[in-house]
C-alpha cells in the first residue's frame, strides 16, 4: 500500500510546494545541510518528500521534512501513514538521526470554519492532540513537537478572481492603505539579485529593531542564484519614493503558487504604507501571469492582540485571503531514550524562512 524509493533530490520530476522542490533541497545544500529525497507511492498515487538533515548536537540529528508530505490523506490516516512512512524511511537514513520532524502541510482538525476562523483561540494542549494523531497507529510513537519550525498558519489567497473582487474582499483600512501609498508617490520596482545591496541594509535594520535574527547577504545570493537554475522566478519587489528606497520583498514564483518570502520596510515606508503597494503589485502580477494562488506564509495562530505578531496578522489577514491553520510539525522518535533533550535542542532551530515582517 505504502512503498518507498529513495531517489537524487535534484532528479525528482515534479515539485509539489516551494519547500518540497528540488530547488529547496540544492538551496539547502549550498547551506550545508545533507537532504535526501524519497518517492513515495500510496493507494496509486505518487509523490516525493524533500529531507533536511539538521543536527542537535555533535553525534545526533534529525531529519526535517517542510512542508511535506504533500500528499491528501484524511485526518483518521494520517498518524498511522505518518508512522508506516517513519518505519520504511529509517534503514535509509545516516545512523545519528535519530528522529524525524514532519512540518505537516495538512490543515489542521481543531480549525473553524468560516468567520470564526478569524477568532480561533488554538489547537487543544499536546497531550489530546497526540492521541488524536496516535489513534490507529501501532506504536502510539508520534509526539508533538516542541516547537513549530515554520508558522503553524497561513492567508491563501485566490487569483482566479478579478481584480476588483480581491480589492472588494480586503479590509477598508488596507485598500485605503494602498491608494494612499500611491497617491503619497510611491512606486515600486520589480528587480533581480542586482538590488539586493539596496534592500539589504533596511532589512537588517528591521531585524535589529525588531529583535529577530537576520539571514547574511550570501544566503540570498544563493537564493537567487540557485532560483536561477530551477523552475523558480524570484524577484524583488522595492518601493520608492524618488530614489529613496522605502520598503522591499523576496517573492518567489513556483508552480501555480506565489510566495510572500521575506518582507522589510524602514520608518519612513511604514508611514507612507510602502508594503501595501509592495504587496498589491506582487499579487496582481502574479494574477495577470497566471499564477492561481498567493501564499502569504506565516501568521500568528491566533487572533490574541497581545501576540508579538498580531501587527503580521492584521496586515496579511486584511488582505482578503483565506486564513488556513495547519497540524505543525510532529516528531517520530528513533531514541527514545534521548528524544525529549534532542527535540528541546531543536527548538533552537528554525528552517531559515521565519515569518516574514512588514
């Protein structure tokens, strides 16, 4: 029912999402991170599942899957094909992985529906969230990881439709904030790796004002070169005003979906609403070029004012998409013995696309 095949993860012949592509696993190989890739073959259907090895300390690691798998699975399968999955993968990784943490694409059970997807208070504790996912599985081995490596929850938002329709389904303030972008003088650019030194400099002043830790200007070489030699557009989107550089974005181009990756703007461009016309430019370019989605990546999983975030969350969620809560990751223990030291040692890990900041 289930069978496995490790394959080169530069070779697979189709990516699913940004994260569980062939660009991914090269990127985080010129990071120095090991990947393995695995085609993965269940009830007919087939798809690959893209590894990151991270370690925890100098003799252990684990294997980190982002995003994936992408495959549909009902929630009642899901700990038990998680589990089979677990089991097959082990004899094919190095010998000191020892767990693996599914950052699950699944949405998640405890999630409203409709309005109330915007007052969601959050997921049960671990404990009923684990015997929901153990419930069929023979080992009852899945934990709840200790921490998510990427937010738990995303706004979706849907390019089929026209362009008046998105701009009727944002919040009033956030179409004010757009025309009052443009009427202010604001013009944005779609560039390449070129205007990375003019936009680095503010995103590394937003890291530091915001306490947040900041990627090194080699990281998005590699991200654009790298790009350059897959199925990946990225570009950069910068806001002006004359030439003064205002705020700026890494978008990313894949398959039918568009990816809101990193994100920065300086005072001035706070005050003059830069990111929305950033982000208003990215969308409707990626609507008139056929892309079917925009995945704004990564907001708070609640609506609590008094989240460090919430400002992330008021300005994506206005945007008019759709709010998606996920499962977030979940770990499979090869040790038992030190899993619950190595998963707190994890916790310090974070997979290098943190929540992009406005």
């Amino acid at each position: 029912m289930l069978r496995i095949k490790e394959v080169d993860p530069k070779q697979i012949d189709h990516d699913s999402n940004l994260f569980q592509s062939s660009f991914w696993a090269r990127l985080k190989e010129k990071r120095g991170y090991d990947t393995q890739a695995f085609q993965i073959t269940y009830l007919g259907d087939r798809t690959f599942i893209i590894m990151v090895h991270r370690p925890c300390t100098d003799d252990a690691a684990f294997g980190y899957v982002p995003y994936g798998p992408d495959i549909d699975i009902s929630h009642e399968d899901q700990g038990p094909f998680l589990e089979t999955l677990s089991e097959k993968i082990r004899p094919l990784l190095p010998g000191e992985c020892r767990f693996l943490r599914y950052d699950l694409p699944w949405s998640s059970p405890y999630a409203p529906s409709g309005k109330d997807k915007l007052n969601w208070t959050g997921p049960p504790e671990p404990r009923i969230r684990e015997m929901r996912m153990n419930f069929g599985s023979r080992n009852w081995n899945l934990r709840k990881a200790p921490t998510d490596m990427q937010p738990p929850a995303t706004v979706l938002m849907d390019l089929g439709k026209s362009a008046p329709q998105i701009l009727r389904a944002m919040h009033g303030k956030t179409r004010y904030c757009i025309r009052r972008a443009f009427r202010e003088g604001v013009n944005v650019r779609v560039n390449g790796h070129e205007a990375l030194p003019e936009w680095y400099p503010i995103y590394v002043d937003m890291a530091k004002r915001k306490q947040i830790v900041s990627e090194d200007p080699a990281y998005f070489q590699e991200l654009f070169t790298t790009a350059r030699k897959h199925a990946v557009s990225l570009r950069l989107y910068l806001a002006f005003q004359g030439e003064r550089i205002l705020a700026g974005s890494v978008i990313a181009f894949h398959n039918a979906t568009a990816y809101y990756l990193h994100s920065t703007s300086c005072r001035r461009g706070r005050r003059l609403f830069a990111s929305f016309a950033v982000l208003w430019k990215a969308i409707m370019d990626a609507k008139v070029q056929g892309y079917r989605y925009f995945d704004l990546l990564g907001i708070p999983p609640t609506t609590d004012p008094r989240h460090p975030m919430h400002g992330l969350f008021l300005f994506k969620t206005r945007f008019g998409g759709e709010v998606r809560h996920f499962r977030g990751c979940w770990d499979y223990p090869f040790d038992e013995g030190r899993y619950s030291s190595l998963a707190f040692l994890s916790s310090f890990q974070w997979e290098g696309m943190v929540p992009n900041k406005t």
